[in-house]
C-alpha cells in the first residue's frame, strides 16, 4: 500500500485499527512511534546491486491504554514526515513488535489496516542455482497423444 493510498483511507476514517492476517489485533492503545524512509542499498548473491526505498511506521503497545489514536493525528504526523524528510509517494511498511520487530506490508480491507507477512525471497534464482520449479500436470489432463502407450496402439 502507497502512503498516498493511506493518507485517502485516513482521510475518510472514523478509527484507526491494524490486524494481522490471522485475525490478531493489534490493541487498541498503539502508538506510531516512527514515520520515515528507509534505504537499503544491497548486492544480491547474483552480483547485482540493488537499492530499495520504503515507507516505514512503527506500531509500539504501551501501557497507556487509555490511549488512541485519531486518523487526523495520524495525517498530521504522516504531514510533517513528508515535510520535514521529504518523503514521497512510497510503499508503506510497518514495523510491529511480536516475538521480535517483525516486518510486514499492508493493505486496508474496508474497515481495517491489515499487517500483510512478508517473504525472503532470492532475487538472482537465475544465477545462484535454485532449481526451476517443475510444472505439475495432473493424469486427467493429458491426452492420448501426449503418451506413449495407448490402449490398442501395440507399445505395451
């Protein structure tokens, strides 16, 4: 999701509410204690240098659970991000701390702003020997010509 795409949902919304894929909700007291922009420049096991730019909130629980967050606060905040580091239009990761400080993506589905899982993934697979993957056929979709052996044909 593009941070424009946020800033739209936002200026729209009566709440601000996040959940993980599985339904867990991030609790009602969060705070977005980070909004920035986070660079990363990388050589992939391929040789190829790569750079990649982020968005980037961080969701943080405290014990203040009074706490919540507003949607013209979260614009206000998301503003001065883009004011003062010059933030453009960029895709939004979020970072959320479960067992450690997890990294997800997001996507909004009507109601609320969902924490999406992300993969690794090798970005040069032509290059660092990773098997293509076999394209699987099920029996009853080959046909006759497709074999070797048909019945009558006289292989068998």
């Amino acid at each position: 999701m593009k941070l424009s795409e946020i800033k739209s949902t936002l200026a729209t919304a009566e709440a601000v509410n996040f959940i993980l894929e599985n339904g867990t909700k991030v609790p009602d007291h969060f705070h977005v204690t980070e909004v920035g922009v986070i660079t990363k420049h990388f050589i992939d096991c391929g040789g190829t240098v790569r750079d990649e730019k982020v968005a980037n909130f961080q969701l943080w629980n405290a014990n203040d659970t009074d706490h919540r967050l507003k949607p013209q606060k979260l614009l206000n905040i998301i503003a001065l991000s883009e004011k003062v580091l010059g933030i453009d239009d960029l895709e939004v990761e979020v970072e959320y701390q479960a067992d450690t400080i997890g990294k997800y993506g997001l996507r909004f589905n009507g109601q609320d702003f969902v924490l999406t899982n992300k993969q690794t993934d090798c970005l040069a697979s032509d290059s660092c020997g990773i098997p293509a993957e076999k394209r699987k056929i099920k029996l009853v979709e080959l046909t006759p010509e497709a074999n070797c052996c048909t019945p009558g044909g006289g292989c068998c």
